[in-house]
C-alpha cells in the first residue's frame, strides 16, 4: 500500500503547476447563482474539464441552474460520489480585494480568486486526486466515481433534491466525500459527521398606507417596526430558549458518543474571541461547553428594515417592517414542521398581521452519519497518514449542506468531508484564497481515499 501511496504523492506533486493552472482558469469564469452572471459557460467549462480527465460528463437541465455529473467506471463495482459546486458567492465588495476576484493571482503560496477555495480549487483537487489514483493503479480507477457539481449551493441548492430523485440510477454509489473540509485552526484534519439544517423565513407587517408625521400620529398611529419587534420578541426568551410550542419536540439529543467526541474535540474559545471579538457568549457558554451547544437549534435574526436609517434625523411613523429569520435546525427536526408552529405561534400571539414567506433556498434538512462506518476509519486513517496528526470526528456542525438530498435517497449512504480548507481561507468574503499545500494534501488524502474504498468491506 506504501509504494501505491508513495505514486500517488509524487504525481500530484510533479503535476501541482498544472493543476493549479486549470483552476485559475476554472475562477477566472464568473459563476454568481445569486445574480444569474456565467452560469451557463461555467457549466460549460466544468464538463470540458471532467471530460479532460477521463469522466464522461453531461450537464443536466434543472428548475435552476444545471447540474453537471461526470463518471468513470473502476476495477470494483463500488462506486464513491464527489459532491462540488461551480457557483461562487457575490464578489462585492470589489475595493476591498487586494486584486481582482475573477483575475486568480497566487502570491505568498496561496491562490486568491473568488472561488478559489468554495468550491473552485477543492473540486480541482479532487480531479487530480482521482487522476493520481488511476496513475497508482496501472491507469485504471480501483473503484467508480461520480462528480456531481451542483450550480446553485449558494443560493441554498433549491433544484438538487429534485434532480437526485430523478437520477436515483445514475447517482447510485456507495459512500460520498461532501464539499468542504480540511484542517482546524491547530492544523488537525477531521470530518463532520452530521449538520444542522435550515428554515429561513422573512417576517412582514404593514399597518399604514404609508409612513406619517410622528408628531401628528405619534400618539395614536400604529407603528409597523414596534409591532415587528414585539412579534419578534415573541419567539425567543431571554435565556435563549425558543418559546414556540412543540418546537423542540423532535430535537434529536447528542447520543453518550456524540458526548464523546465532542469533548475530545479541541477548546477553541481563544480563538473565536479573537477572530470575532466577542467579549461574552450567549447564556455564559465557557470553553468545550461551546463545542456542545452545536446541539441547540436556534432562532437568529439576520437582519430588520423599516423605517429611516439614514443621516441625521427623520421623525416618521414608519409603515412597512420587515425582518429576516433563519433557524438552525438539529437532526430529526423538520423545517416543514417548524414552519407551521412558526405559523401558529404568531396566530395563537395574536399577530395574525404578520405575514410569513420562506427563504429562498433556506430550506434544508439536517443529516448524520455514523462515526462506526468503515468508510469513516479509511477516511481517518488515511487523513492521519497524509497530516500526520490527528484526526477528530466532529458529531454536528453549525452550518447546512444539501448532503441529506443525497445521503438518504441513495440508501443511507456514509459521508465525510475532506477538502482544501483551513480557519482563514476568507471564503465568501474579500481575498478568498486556497494554500498551494492545502491542495495539495487534499488532494493527497483523497487519492488515498479512492485508492483503499473499493478493498471496505
């Protein structure tokens, strides 16, 4: 097994330039699902590029943007699916990138472009792992693999749980590596066993036919943003728990592993207050508590419009109030569900008045996946060899993926996340960036990943 791994090794590292190439390439395209901008030709360009590396690949037409699947048969029946995206977050805003987002510039071993790292440069790695595998195995794959690149993550994937029930066949396969992933702030390589889903919602009232004189109607015309916010402060006490009823009913508790693991995870208060300079945490969570509360679904307010917010001083009555919401949901919630008692909170408060629509693409079901898979312990073992330290099994993370429109339709399939990251890749805002020796070792990991899946029992 050594001497396919020491292949593996050297041929990502003879061909690191020209992969790297390819993947400025692949950024220098724009790709913005939320404003529709090179959508199509980025589509494009990822088929050609699959298709360049021995896949056959197509793009599908879905409700939104197409999804594009590449293939390629191995020595075993097994097959492992790579989940990636080509659409990028909005690059504004632009003055504060140190140069252009679409211009990819390496300089001080990084690449920076938007996309670089989510998800450009980690699908680019799994390309060359894939072809490093092939290249340890005489030229031919140990196991089938199937790329599904998604063209709208970042708007919440609203078409791909359709398009998988729709191509159940051409999906099937038998474990998954997810986009993202990496190594902690310590450097230490792990995987999320599970993440929480999402509901976002946009709450509104309107209680004038437009905004009055506060000095005229002040004292007897009622106010859109106070009528908001005592429907807001409805929803949440001040000790943080949700107050709507039956919302925790079907809150899935951390398991006495999910226990364990947790608290084998490292302490990173530190670095959370200095990376967002929070003096205090909600409810007076300390150290490890923090790695535990990823168990509390939660209730955030994103963001609240109404009224005048501009220079100086403008004494209106405001008409119009609006405020958007997302709750984190944890495993066996329901968005759905979530969404009706929502509903009849607001109605049984007697705020009738406030109307409520969903999110556009926030609207995801959590997923967990056991940490006793044999899929998992290759991913461990495997990751422990390439970073040489160790590898943490993370029970639940914060943030929601699509994984379970995948996992659950293809049979429950196991799923682990391995990619390009590190704590301050800067995805998502200005100076977005991938290490050259992330990629690298992604990739490195990952071809070791293929290489040992078709040999799992």
């Amino acid at each position: 097994m050594g001497d396919k791994h020491d292949v593996i090794d050297s041929f990502l590292k003879e061909k690191l330039d020209g992969y790297i190439e390819e993947t400025k390439t692949l950024c220098a395209q724009p790709s913005v699902s939320a404003k529709k901008e090179g959508m199509r030709e980025c589509s494009a360009l990822v088929v050609e590029i699959l298709n360049r590396h021995g896949l056959a690949a197509q793009s599908y037409e879905t409700a939104g943007n197409p999804v594009v699947v590449g293939h390629a048969d191995g020595k075993s029946e097994r097959t492992l699916l790579f989940y990636n995206h080509y659409d990028v977050q909005p690059a504004e805003p632009f003055e504060l990138w140190t140069t252009p987002p679409f211009e990819p510039t390496i300089r001080d071993g990084a690449l920076y472009a938007r996309g670089a790292d989510d998800d450009k440069g980690e699908f680019m790695a799994r390309i060359a792992a894939v072809d490093a595998a092939r290249a340890a195995n005489g030229g031919e794959l140990p196991c089938g693999v199937t790329f599904v690149v998604d063209g709208e993550e970042e708007i919440g994937s609203p078409s791909i749980a359709q398009f998988v029930k729709e191509h159940l066949n051409l999906l099937k396969s038998n474990a998954a590596i997810w986009e993202e992933g990496g190594i902690d702030p310590e450097g230490n390589p792990g995987t999320e066993l599970g993440c929480r889903g999402v509901m976002g919602v946009e709450l509104s009232v309107e209680t004038l036919k437009t905004d009055a004189h506060s000095g005229m109607g002040g004292h007897f015309l009622p106010n859109a943003a106070w009528r908001l916010v005592r429907a807001l402060v409805s929803l949440k006490g001040p000790d943080e728990r949700i107050l709507i009823p039956g919302f925790y009913d079907r809150a899935l508790p951390p398991s006495p592993k999910d226990t364990e693991l947790l608290e084998a995870l490292p302490d990173t208060e530190a670095w959370i207050r200095e990376t967002f300079g929070a003096k205090e945490f909600m409810s007076g969570l300390k150290g490890k508590q923090i790695n535990h509360a990823v168990f509390n679904p939660t209730c955030n307010i994103e963001g609240i419009t109404t009224g005048y917010q501009g220079e100086g001083i403008k004494t209106v009555i405001p008409a119009r109030a609006t405020a958007k919401l997302d709750f984190r949901l944890v495993p066996e919630q329901d968005p759905d569900d979530i969404l009706d008692k929502l509903r009849a909170h607001l109605d049984h408060e007697g705020f009738g008045d406030v109307s409520l629509s969903v999110g556009d693409g926030a609207h995801i079901w959590p997923f967990k996946t056991s940490g006793d898979d044999p899929f998992i312990a290759l991913a461990a073992r495997t990751a422990e060899a390439v970073y040489e330290r160790p590898y943490f099994l993370i029970p639940l993370i914060g943030g929601s993926t699509p994984v379970y429109a995948f996992a659950g339709p293809l049979g429950g399939i196991p799923v682990v996340f391995a990619g390009v990251n590190y704590s301050d890749n800067r995805a998502h805002a200005p100076d977005e960036h991938v290490r050259l020796v992330d990629f690298l070792n992604a990739a490195r990991h990952i071809g070791r990943i293929v290489d040992g899946f078709a040999d799992l029992p």
